[in-house]
C-alpha cells in the first residue's frame, strides 16, 4: 500500500478582536459579560506538489461595506509568506460566512471546493430569516454563484478527498453544508474544523455556540471531530486565540504564521484550563 503524502498546515492569523465577550461565543454561559478575544484565520496545507489554501479571510473593501473596522489585507499576509493569492489554484471554502470568503477576488485563478448544502443553503429561503442571513453577505454569495456559472465551483455532497491525504467532512450545526478538513502531516492527521467548533472549549466540554443553525448538529459534530481526529490536539478551531498561544511561529514574519503540523507546546485541556485561571485573576 502505498503511503499517503504528508503536508505542512499552516495557520495566518489576519485579525483579532478584543472586545469580545464569553457570551458571543458559548450560550448559557455563567459569566456572559467576562471579556473574551477572538481571532480570525485562514489556512494553508501544503507539500513539494501543491499548494491550497483555506478560507480567504475578509478584505478591507467587505469590512466596510459591514460597518467593521478593517483587518490586514489577507492575500497582502499571504503574500509575505510567499503565496501570491492571484496564483493559488485550489481553495477550498469551509462555508460561506463573510469571514470565510470575504476576499474572494483575490483568488481569480482558483478552483474553489465547497458543500452543494452550502451553496444551496445560502442561496435558498432561509435567507429571508434576518438571524439566519446576517452572517452572509449577498456580495459574496454572489461572487460564489459567478464562479459557479463559470465552471470554477467544484460541489462535494458529503465527504470527499480533493488529493491523496487531504479529505473534505461536512460537519453541520454552525451553517448547514460547512466542511471540516482533514490533513495528513507527520504528527498524524490534523483536523482543521473551521466554525464546526470556533472555540476550542467549544468542543472540549460541548458547549454550544450562539452562532447555530442546528445545536444537535452541531453537538455531533463534535463526536465526529473526535472521531477524524487522532486526538483532542489534532483538533484546530476557527476562532480560538489560544491557537496562537501553543502552536510554534514561523519565525520573522510581521503576520502570525502557525505551524499546525508541529506539536502544541501543551495540550488543549491545559490551554483552556490555563486561560480561565488567567481570566479570574
């Protein structure tokens, strides 16, 4: 049998709020008001063979538009790692949230992979509900259905390999029809969930997001998480500002650049045990 390929998987971090609260990202939690910080990333698997690049983040021109303060241009950060985005010829789109792929246009070239529910879903009439259409933007939607119309959307309905050692999961809950993207690297299998779980408390101790379609999905999810997984610290969130606390950096680099195939300085269960001591003190 022949061995799969093993990848690098690389974690940008173009944003991070800090008025943020513990109530925007767990519901019913016991302090809602505690102040919390959430990051934004994007991320990039590659090896000699190929490069792909996950998620486009947002541009300055989509923070406008939704009244947000503008982060660092993404495809400028990719750019400093040595990506030019105008290049990149496979992305693959977890879901489509504005922060997810708010900086299409800067990937002209590239084929996109996405879930059939996803398009669908943001596409359909569930738009007309202001809860369930405020994380979309119709410019985005938009610019997915153009590339669709000219042949550059590959849709997956469920679980699919896009290349030897690099699957595709749908995971539900968050947004119906998001993927999970499962890596192979030399610590194992990386799992990037994306908002199938943007905390890492999230999925350690099945805390549900306020951000829900569907809380029983999104509560399995965590199960099949678990299950890609070779461990709890093979897991990578969406949001976690812990992410860039126990992952190394590529060094000399303005932008965060993490290497997600090395090992986590400490486990999950430390991380977050460690942040909530830091919070109470």
């Amino acid at each position: 049998m022949t061995a799969l390929p093993e990848y690098e998987v690389f974690a940008l971090r173009y944003g991070a709020r800090s008025d943020w609260t513990r109530g925007k990202s767990y519901l019913n939690d016991a302090d809602p008001g505690a102040p919390d910080v959430i990051e934004y990333f994007l991320w990039i698997i590659r090896n000699a063979d190929r490069t792909i690049v996950v998620d486009t983040g947002f541009d300055a021109e989509t923070a406008i538009r939704l009244g947000r303060k503008p982060f660092p241009d993404p495809a400028t950060l990719l750019g400093q790692f040595g990506i030019d985005s105008l290049k990149v010829e496979t992305l693959i789109v977890t879901h489509m949230h504005f922060d997810h792929i708010g900086a299409l246009p800067s990937f002209p070239a590239a084929r996109l992979h996405a879930q059939a529910a996803d398009m669908e879903w943001a596409t359909g009439p569930m738009m007309k509900y202001a809860f369930l259409r405020f994380p979309y933007d119709s410019t985005h939607v938009d610019q997915m259905v153009a590339a669709a119309s000219a042949g550059r959307v590959q849709l997956h309905d469920g679980d699919s390999t896009i290349a030897p050692g690099i699957t595709l999961h749908r995971i539900d809950g968050h947004a119906t029809g998001l993927q999970a993207v499962r890596v192979n690297t030399r610590r194992g299998n990386v799992v990037l969930a994306s908002d199938s779980a943007a905390f890492i408390e999230q999925f350690l101790d099945y805390r549900v997001s306020p951000a829900v379609v569907d809380a029983v999905a999104m509560l399995k999810g965590y199960d099949r998480l678990r299950e890609l997984a070779p461990s709890l610290d093979h897991i990578i969130t969406g949001h976690d500002p812990l992410t860039s606390l126990i992952y190394p950096h590529v060094p000399a680099l303005a932008s965060a650049v993490l290497k997600l195939h090395e090992e986590p300085s400490r486990s999950v269960r430390e991380a977050v045990d460690g942040w909530k001591l830091g919070r109470r003190s």
